[in-house]
C-alpha cells in the first residue's frame, strides 16, 4: 500500500480548522439553546426555517466580494454561482442556469484576469475581496443585532428580525474563518491560501503567477500558438519541483499550443499527460478532459473508437463552454459519415463561439468549424 505522506503545516492547519469548527458548533449551540428557551415556538420554528435562506444570502454576499474586487482588479466578471443558482455571462449579456454541480453548489464566482500587468497583486485583491465581505457583514448585522435588542421588540415579527440578524452574524463570521484559513483541497484552494501564496513570494507565487499570466493572455484572445514557451517550460519546471497539482493545466496548455501549430505527435504527448493526472483537476472542470480528448481523436487522429470512449466520459458541466462540446460532437458525427448531423452540430457550435470564455482558443475553434464545413461540402 502506498503511504501518505503528511506535512506537519497540514495537520496543524486541519487541526485548527476542527477546534474553530467545533469552537463555533459549541457556541451556536449554546446560543441557539438559550434562544429556544427564551423565544416563543412559532418564532423558533420560523427561524429555523429561514437559516437555509440565511447562508445562502450571507454565501452570496461573501461571493459578491469577489465580484467587486475583481471589477475593481478590472478582470474580466464571468460566472456568479450561489447554491443552485447559477448565472453566466453570455454574449447577448447574463443568464440564469441552474448549477447541477456540487463542486461549486457552495459558492463561486469567475473573474478572469486581463492582461498580464501585476497580476500578482491583482488576484490577491480579488482572493480577499470574498473574506473581507464576510467581516464586513458580519459586523454590520451584528450592530443591527444589538440596535433591535435595545430596542425590545417584543412582536413575533420584530422577535424573528432581531435573531435573524444575530444568525445572519454567526453564520458570515464562520464563512470568514473557514475561508481565512489556508487550506488546499480537491483542486480548490481556500481565499486565504490563495493570498499567503502570492503575498509570500518565491517559487510557488512565480508559479501560479506564470499560470495566471497564461490565462489572462488566453482570454484575452491571444491564440495558443502565441504562447511564451519559456514560461511555459519555467512554470513546467516549477510544478514538478513544487509537486504542484495545478501543474495539469500546463500540460493543457502546452497540447493546446502544440495544437494550433499543428504539431499533432507533440500535442499527444500532452494530452496523455493530461488525461492521466484528470483526477487532479475539480470534478466539473474535469469533464474539459473528456472533451478535449474526444475531439482530438475525432478531428486529427480520426480514431471513432477512442473519440467515443472519451466522449461517453463526458458529464455536462456549466464550467465547459457548449462551443467546445458541440465542435467535438460534429467531429465525432462527421467521422461517421453522418453529414447532415454534423452541419447542424457545426451550426450550434458556431452561434456558441461568442459566449466562450477563452476567446485564444474560440479563434481555434473556429477555424476547426470552418474548416469541417468545407468537408462537408466536398
């Protein structure tokens, strides 16, 4: 069996993460204890029906501050997710889906840097922005708090209020803790982390740094071909000496630049790599996997088999551009012979590409698409 090797900073952080939890359980639950034996029934039961509601507006506030500070950052406002709702930022302008994923059904929002100048201090700015709302909130609903128990409301409506508030408090002081506390966890990394790492310096803030960079270039529209080589090989050489498990995504990059050079033997390399370390990457993000794959068996290699093995992997996500799943359905349908199919996979593809993201690789796609039509029209 192999052995898991445990650093003494993790299990210092775990066990602070258990103490405050606990801290914060005993609390809420003497607090809710005295509550129950000094407030009416109907009043108990109605905040308890409301405490739901309660941490999802205090999650959506938490998130909002990301949001702001990544405006502020002037980075790029994509995605806004609170429990299962979803909205995204589309061509024609935002739209509500509903999210399916329980990944993110905690809270997430999606700003993507622009430009590569400071980014840095940028994205420690937005990292912050989500804990530094939760204070904030915490401290104002905490005054509001007191102000109505000063007032001695004794209605069951200004009852229900003034304990509303004193939850709403609770709940945003223990979202800031956990969110505060430097964790790394199935691929996520909490607020806190994300800050020590940048703010600290050294290899691992050169490392995600360099990966921030190539993203912003990326969304910004700038191709894969076009790609710095030397800082993908640096920020290469930095995930394995840092054993990083964000070091898939320069595998990502490095097969999808290989890609629009058509450099398809090197593109494969990469590609491998990629597939083999998919566990390292978020459930929901990793169905990109899947996709990209999928695609590059049907498009470049024409290998119907294997394109459909990795297709049939595939889960839909609201993190996967539509664009990229439906270039790849028309490659797997043309493939097949089955022409009419993939025009109008062509088609849907086509009336995607604006809402993507990464608008390097909708410039790819693109020409892919285009270049499938002719096929078909062959």
């Amino acid at each position: 069996m192999k052995k898991i090797k445990i650093k003494p900073y993790s299990v210092i952080v775990i066990t602070s993460f258990m103490l405050i939890g606990a801290a914060a359980g005993y609390f809420g639950a003497k607090v809710g204890g005295q509550a129950a034996a000094s407030l009416p029934a109907s009043v108990m039961i109605t905040l308890v029906i409301l405490f739901i509601p309660a941490f999802f507006f205090v999650i959506a506030l938490h998130e909002g501050g990301h949001a702001l500070a990544g405006v502020w950052m002037k980075f790029d406002f994509r995605m806004y997710v609170v429990g299962p709702f979803l909205w995204d930022k589309e061509h024609s302008g935002w739209k509500f889906k509903w999210n399916k994923n329980v990944n993110t059904s905690g809270g997430l929002v999606l700003c993507i840097p622009t430009g590569t100048h400071d980014v840095s201090r940028r994205f420690s700015i937005y990292a912050a922005g989500g804990p530094v709302a939760s204070v904030l909130t915490a401290l104002l609903a905490y005054a509001l708090y007191l102000i109505c128990k000063q007032l001695e409301f004794t209605s069951t409506v200004g009852q229900i209020i003034t304990n509303l508030w004193m939850i709403i408090a609770f709940l945003s002081a223990a979202i800031f803790v956990v969110t505060a506390i430097p964790l790394h966890a199935g691929g996520f990394s909490s607020d806190g982390a994300r800050i020590i790492r940048l703010l600290r310096g050294g290899d691992t803030a050169r490392f995600e740094v360099l990966l921030l960079k190539m993203i912003g270039s990326s969304m910004a529209g700038s191709r894969p071909s076009l790609l710095n080589i030397q800082e993908l090989e640096e920020a290469q050489a930095l995930a394995i000496k840092l054993k990083a498990p964000m070091g898939v995504y320069i595998h990502y990059f490095f097969y999808q630049a290989a890609l629009d050079r058509q450099e398809y033997n090197q593109a494969e390399i990469h590609l491998d790599e990629y597939i083999e370390q998919a566990e390292l990457i978020p459930q929901g993000m990793r169905e990109n996997v899947w996709v990209e794959a999928a695609f590059f068996y049907a498009f470049v290699r024409k290998d119907l088999t294997r394109a459909t093995q990795y297709f049939n992997q595939y889960k839909p996500s609201a993190l996967i551009p539509l664009a990229m799943v439906y270039t790849t359905q028309a490659a797997i349908a043309l493939l097949k012979n089955e022409l009419t199919e993939a025009g109008a996979w062509i088609d849907k593809a086509l009336k995607e590409l604006p809402n993507m993201m990464d608008r390097g690789i909708a410039h790819v796609l693109n020409e892919k698409l285009q270049e499938m039509r002719e096929q078909i029209s062959q």
